[in-house]
C-alpha cells in the first residue's frame, strides 16, 4: 500500500482536521461530534435545511457540496461506509431552521438505512424531513427499475437544485418535488481503469488487469456491464454516451447539463478528450449543451477512470443550476 498516511485506522478523522483547518471560514464541526460538518451559515431561520451524508473516499462528494446554495450539514462514515444515524440525526437537527430538512442521499443500502432511522426519530422531535434518493447509474438496473439504481457523479446535480431550491425560501415539499424532477431526469454512466485501496485494509478492494478495464462499474467497485480490453478514448465516450442517451431517452431537441467527471486518478487532460466526443455526438443528436462540467466531483480514492452525466432541463431546472453556490471544493461550470 502506497499513501501518505500516518495511522490507516485514523484516515477519516486525520483528513477531517486538516479540512477543517484549511477552511475555517467555510466548514465547523458540530459541538459534541466527531464526524458531523456544517457550513457557517447552518439553519437559517425560514429555510429548508439540505442534509447529506456518505462514506469516505469520494471527495468532493457528500462534505465537498456544504455551503452556500448546496447542503448545510453533512454526517461522514469510514471509507466506503455509511454514517451512524445518530450523526445523521444530528446533522438533520443542527441543520433545521423551522422550515424542515431534506435529507439528500445516494441509494446505497447502508445510507438509507442510517437515514431513515435519523429521519424517525427526527420526525419525534417535530422536525420535518422529506427524502430524495439520488439513482443515476444506468447500468446498476434496468430501466424499468431506475428507482432501484445507485447513485454516481450526478448527484452534483440534485445539490445544486436542492440548494438553490432551499434558498428561494420555497418550502420543504417543493424543495423536494424539484430534487426529485432532477433526479428523475439523471443519467450517469462511467468505467473504471484500475482499483482503488481502503487504508484500514491495506490492499485493492477489486483488480482490473493491465490492458483491461470495467465498462459501467461503480464508484465502490461494483460490477458493471462487462470487462473488456482497453478501448480509445473515442469509443469510451461513445459507449458511454450511447447508454447514458438512450435510457431516459434523450431526444432531439432536448437541453442538458453536461458532467464529464474523473475518479480520482484520471488526469484532466484525458477528461477533456472525454468531452471532445461526447460534444460532438450530442449535438449530432440534436442534444443542446446548456453548461458542461469537467473535473472530479465523485471520486473512488485513487482509482482511475471516468463518468459521464446528463441532466435533462426544464426553465426551472436551469434556473436552479445558475443560481450561486460555493465550496472550496467546487469547480465553476461553463
């Protein structure tokens, strides 16, 4: 194992503090926790509060999308592992301002889980909460199922509508129902080069061989389509942009947010040339480009590879997308 660590066992909490050192305007640590993170400006009176939460491992995802005109609070679990749901139900108290809470997360089994007990018993202390499941992979079920799919990179879209929807002052049932419209009309398809390695483990979770990759595999190793040799990038996008198109479907005429995002050890370079064919393949389709993003926003550790997201847009949906957000963490669209 190759990383510039000190203890594998203290991973979360050592990049936690020098997090919260780096950015002390931005993100504080709520009194009495460990592993719940805000940003500064938590639980405004009238406001519908955005709580999220996941595992380590995938930074800017989950604590990278706190602040302003995204999420407010934030519980963080070990590497690829979920949240206690006592942190979650701190997170969801700390980010209540009257107004009830969201609780935004990915569909993986032990979040939901954490989520929902966070929910019930925030739910007997007279705080409201609404839930959005972000489910974007179109490989991890089949169409007809899309509920049932995991989430990937494009839940940055489904912050960044929540947030914006948040800080119009709309209330919680209408923060939710546009969360939701944007999840539904998400769809994300990546492939992945190499593995990536849990500290607390000490070895690759999965192998690709050399000369290999993993068409349609998940951002915590999970089986894809199929593993086949290792494709020029113009193929990749093809492939990629052919499923992602072709299952909500997209169609002519359509607009949409575009997310070319890396996983972790892909340089930017090789995103780009990602977007080259992906661009040009949209627009022969007759698939309008609204705003592109290009950068890491879900990574697996170091693992390398990429994704590639589409959100179909509404005048709301871009709307929402253009209003002001800010992280430390947060790459600027076009």
């Amino acid at each position: 194992m190759r990383k510039i660590i000190n203890d594998p066992h203290a991973y979360v909490d050592e990049a936690l503090g020098g997090i919260l050192k780096a950015y002390p305007k931005h993100f504080k640590m709520i009194e009495g926790t460990k592993r719940v993170i805000a940003g500064k400006n938590v639980a405004v009176r009238g406001k519908v509060g955005v709580v999220t939460g996941g595992g380590s491992g995938h930074l800017p995802l989950f604590l990278g999308y706190v602040g302003p005109g995204l999420a407010d609070a934030v519980a963080i679990g070990n590497v690829f592992s979920a949240p206690s749901h006592e942190d979650i139900l701190r997170a969801t108290v700390a980010a209540d301002g009257g107004a009830g809470v969201l609780h935004l997360f990915g569909n993986y089994a032990g979040d939901v889980m954490a989520a929902q007990m966070a929910a019930e018993l925030a739910a007997a202390d007279n705080v409201q909460v609404e839930t959005a499941l972000v489910v974007d992979d179109v490989i991890s079920a089949p169409r007809h199922e899309w509920q049932h799919r995991r989430a990937i990179a494009g839940m940055f879209f489904a912050y960044k509508v929540a947030g914006a929807k948040a800080d119009t002052g709309a209330p919680l049932e209408e923060v939710a129902a546009a969360t939701r419209r944007c999840i539904a009309n998400t769809r994300s398809m990546g492939v992945a080069l190499s593995s990536c390695t849990i500290p607390a483990v000490g070895r690759p979770n999965f192998d690709v061989l050399e000369g290999q990759m993993e068409i349609g595999m998940g951002i915590h190793g999970e089986p894809g389509l199929e593993r086949t040799e290792l494709k020029a990038a113009t193929e990749t996008a093809k492939i990629l942009t052919t499923h992602v198109t072709e299952d909500l479907p997209f169609k002519s005429g359509d607009q949409v947010a575009v997310l070319v995002n890396g996983l972790g050890a892909t340089p930017m370079e090789e995103l780009f040339i990602i977007y080259d064919t992906a661009h040009d393949l949209l627009r022969d389709r007759g698939i309008h480009i609204y705003t592109t993003l290009v950068g890491e926003y879900a990574t697996s550790m170091e693992m390398a590879g990429c994704s590639i997201s589409l959100l179909r847009l509404d005048d709301e949906m871009k709307e929402l997308l253009s209003m002001p957000a800010y992280s430390p963490f947060l790459l600027q669209s076009s």
